[in-house]
C-alpha cells in the first residue's frame, strides 16, 4: 500500500515509519504543521525531520505554508477544543495532497503520542476520510512510543516540550509556574 504519512515532527516519525517499512509499505512523509508556534520551533522540528528522513531515506514532502492567523483563528473559533481545529486542518490538508497524488491512503505521526487525543484524531481523520474519498490508514503507533523516545534520544534528536501550537506553549508555562507556586506556598 502507498501511504501519506502526515508528519508533525521527527521523533514522533520513528516509531510509525519502521512500522510501516516493516508491514511492507510505501509511504512518504507528509509536513504540514502551520499550528506551530513560533516560526522559529517550526522551522526546528523540521529541520529534526529532514535530517532523520535523510538519515533513513525516508521520501519527505514538506508543505512549508505558514498561514498563523488562520490556524490561530481556527482554534479561537472551534466550538469543541481548539486542538479539533487542529488535527482537522492539516488532515484534510494530508488528504487532498493524498488523493491529488495517487496515495492509497493517508495516515498520521499523531498517532503515536499519548499526549494528544487519540479518539479525536481518528474520529477526524474517519470523516475527512468519508467526505474525500481517500481512505485513513488507522493504526494505533502507541504501542511504540517508548520506543521512539529512546531511538530519538539515541540519535540526540531535538524533542520538543509542548505540542506545537501558541495556547500548548503558553500552558506549558503555565503548569511550571503553577507548580512553582504550590511548591514555595
């Protein structure tokens, strides 16, 4: 099967992509990640992913569209969680570039982490799916997260502290300032 691995950084890339590789396969990974604030985190996290698709040979298309105030608009605007906003973007985004280049199927490194919303992801990615056409690879990669933090810590990969977005950075902050807070109390 020829996959669109829709990529949202190089460590979370590890553990999805030896597992597809290893089912046999094709896939190219897929950045589209305009949620990432600030330019400079996303212009890091994919550099990180260039150097492990080089490392791997791994087939890489990068989407380096930026659009800020739209994605921050989105999440501002999502009548559930912001983070809806998110997946829904750039995997409709994963989807079209899917179905316009003759992939299969499109999936997600998202998928791998057991910080993002897991449930949210698939049901999204379920409907895109329906609505275009193009079938959702689903596979639950979180059997090999640990996995991937290792090799990536391994490889001195740059591994992010927040998931991306502008509100995930400030809550980060946050917590720590918080827990600061209760610890000199």
């Amino acid at each position: 099967m020829k996959i669109l691995l829709h990529t949202c950084c190089g460590p979370c890339s590890i553990f999805p992509t030896n597992y597809l590789k290893a089912q046999g396969h094709q896939f190219s990974m897929y950045y589209f990640n305009p949620n990432i604030h600030p330019y400079k985190e996303f212009k890091r996290r994919l550099n990180t992913l260039r150097e492990y698709a080089t490392l791997k040979k791994y087939d890489l298309i990068v989407d380096k569209s930026y659009p800020l105030e739209e994605c921050v608009r989105g999440m501002l605007e999502e009548p559930t969680i912001r983070c809806a906003y998110c997946y829904r973007v750039r995997l409709q985004q994963a989807a079209d570039f899917a179905k316009a280049n003759g992939y299969d199927c499109f999936s997600t490194t998202l998928l791998v982490s057991p910080f993002q919303k897991h449930d949210l992801i698939k049901e999204i990615a379920s409907t895109i799916a329906e609505v275009s056409g193009i079938p959702f690879y689903y596979y639950d990669f979180r059997i090999g997260y640990e996995e991937g933090v290792s090799i990536s810590k391994e490889l001195e990969m740059y591994r992010q502290g927040y998931c991306g977005c502008i509100f995930s950075e400030r809550d980060r902050y946050e917590k720590k300032r918080k827990v600061k807070e209760v610890a000199d109390a």
